[in-house]
C-alpha cells in the first residue's frame, strides 16, 4: 500500500473481490502544525507538505482563509478534500494573558477571525495556560482568566468553534515565578468549570501529562469530548520528572521517557477524534532543512499511530 494512503483514504475505497476494507484504528488524525516544529508554512505550503509527507490535518490559518473569496474558499477546501487532508486546529489569537487594555483591543478582532473559520468548516481554536505569574495570586489569576476566556469562548461558540486549553506541567516552569498558576488537569478542569461554557475543554500533550505526574487513570476521567486537541512528545533521558526543562524534548518514540502507546491506546479507548500534532521545541530538528524536518517528525506520529490497538 502507498505510504500516502491514509486511513480515511481507505473508508472511501470500494470492497474489491471479496475483501473487506479494515475499518480505522482510531478517529484522532496525524496533524501537521509546521512552526511546532521550526517549519515555516503558509496555508497553501502547509497543505503541500501534508500531503506530501503523508499527513492528515492542517492549521488553519484564519488570516489567510478570510482573504479568500467564496470561490477561492470553495476551491481551497475542495482541494484539502482531494488530497484527504482536514483541519486540524486554529490558534486563538486574542492576547488575554496581560493588560485589559491589550484584551479588549485584541478581542475585537476575534469575531471576525471565526467567522473566517466558520466559512473553511475549521472547528477547533486552541490555546496554552500560563503556570505562573509575578503579579497575581492563584485565585486572582483564576478570576480573570475565566472571564476573559468565557468572552473567547461564546464568541467562538457563536461561530460553531470549540476551545481547547493547554495547562502546562513542568514544575521547573510553574515554580519558576512568585505566584503558580494552572498546571496539572485537575486546575484545568477548575479553571474550565470557572469559565462554564459547555464547548470549552483541554489541549491534551503527552509532555505536560508526563510533567504533572498523571497517569492513565487521570486520562480516564475525561471524555471525548473534553478532548479539543492533543499534543504527541517525548522527554529526554537521565533527568527526573522535575527536573524536565519545558524548552528540550523529543519526538515522539525517541527515547520511551513517556508511555506514548498507553497515552494514545487510553485516548483512543475514549472515542477521542481530536488531531494530534508534534510540538517537540527540538533544537536539532529545528536546525534541519525544512523537507527533513517534515519527514522526520511524520515518521515519529506514524510510529506512535502504530502502537494503537
């Protein structure tokens, strides 16, 4: 079989001389996010490189999509559904972590950014949590955090747009200033029923799961549909589970650090349909040629694809 071929290319096959076509191992797509791993892409590169490397989402780029017309829109899209290719997630592009100021002049933008997404048919909008700050205590933090997602969020909402969260897990990171803040899947659950927008649920990495000491029994807690997105990484060896440094990781399946085949099977096992993107801050993937890179991150999702029962 071509490596191209993917598994949705493989629902749409006919049954051919009595052989039937296995259905899917899994719902969750291999999500190419170029700049997660130092490859610069616009929305026409992006798709190019997916297809050529084999996968099967994309970013979607809400500045490049509402510069489009209805018929270069209904030729793009037709084009990602040519090449079997679908949306991954989109960035949520409001800067809600200082001033209110900056808040409300960046806020006013969004409606129009998701309208651009709603159009394309993208239904994810994503984001990371800060795990500390210098300036507001845990409960503070807290309250202005869930009003100024919730905001996000209904907007979003009101253009059929989940949001996903991403706590981040290092306590190298979270101690690092005075005031911790979000960062293990407990607070987020706290900071998501805070925000109390029924869409709103995690960007779920391996890496931070690993960072904040969870276990598959905490992944068992969620549903599907908490899961907006997933994030595949590995750690390096001969350091403790403190001792992770947010900034240096590996490709999934490079070291076996993290239990990658139970993260992805206990995902799977939930029904999870989100995309899974690479997003390894791996200063010599970052240093190869642009094509290298791209090969090599699609080797390592498809070698962890392969651990799902």
């Amino acid at each position: 079989m071509p490596a191209t071929c993917t598994r949705r290319a493989l629902l749409a096959l006919p049954a051919v001389a009595g052989y039937a076509i296995a259905a899917p191992r899994t719902k969750m797509t291999i999500h190419l996010s170029a700049g997660s791993i130092g490859v610069k892409a616009d929305q026409r590169q992006a798709l190019d490189y997916a297809h050529r490397f084999g996968y099967e989402a994309i970013d979607a780029q809400a500045g490049f999509l509402s510069g489009l017309d209805a018929a270069q829109l209904r030729d793009f899209v037709a084009e990602m559904k040519a090449k079997n290719i679908v949306w991954g997630t989109a960035g949520l592009a409001v800067d809600f972590r200082t001033s209110e100021e900056n808040f409300i002049r960046t806020l006013g933008a969004f409606p129009a950014q998701c309208a651009a997404l709603q159009r394309a048919g993208a239904t994810r909008v994503c984001t990371w949590i800060s795990p500390n700050s210098n300036d507001l205590p845990y409960l503070a933090n807290l309250r202005m955090h869930a009003r100024r997602l919730r905001e996000c969020a209904r907007i979003a909402g009101d253009h059929g747009c989940r949001v996903g969260l991403e706590y981040v897990g290092p306590k190298t990171l979270w101690s690092a200033r005075r005031f911790p803040f979000v960062h293990s899947m407990k607070q987020m659950k706290e900071l998501i029923a805070e925000i109390g927008v029924g869409h709103v649920g995690f960007v779920l990495d391996s890496w931070h799961w690993f960072t904040a000491n969870e276990t598959v029994a905490d992944l068992k807690s969620l549903t599907s549909w908490d899961i907006v997105s997933v994030d595949l990484n590995d750690a390096p060896k001969g350091r403790t589970v403190d001792e992770q440094i947010d900034s240096e990781r590996e490709l999934p399946m490079a070291t076996g650090v993290i239990d990658v085949g139970a993260f992805l099977n206990t995902l799977n096992e939930l029904g999870c349909d989100a995309p899974v993107r690479c997003e390894p801050f791996n200063a010599p993937l970052r240093q190869m040629a642009p094509e290298a890179a791209l090969a090599a991150t699609a080797t390592a999702m498809k070698k962890a694809f392969d651990l799902i029962r």
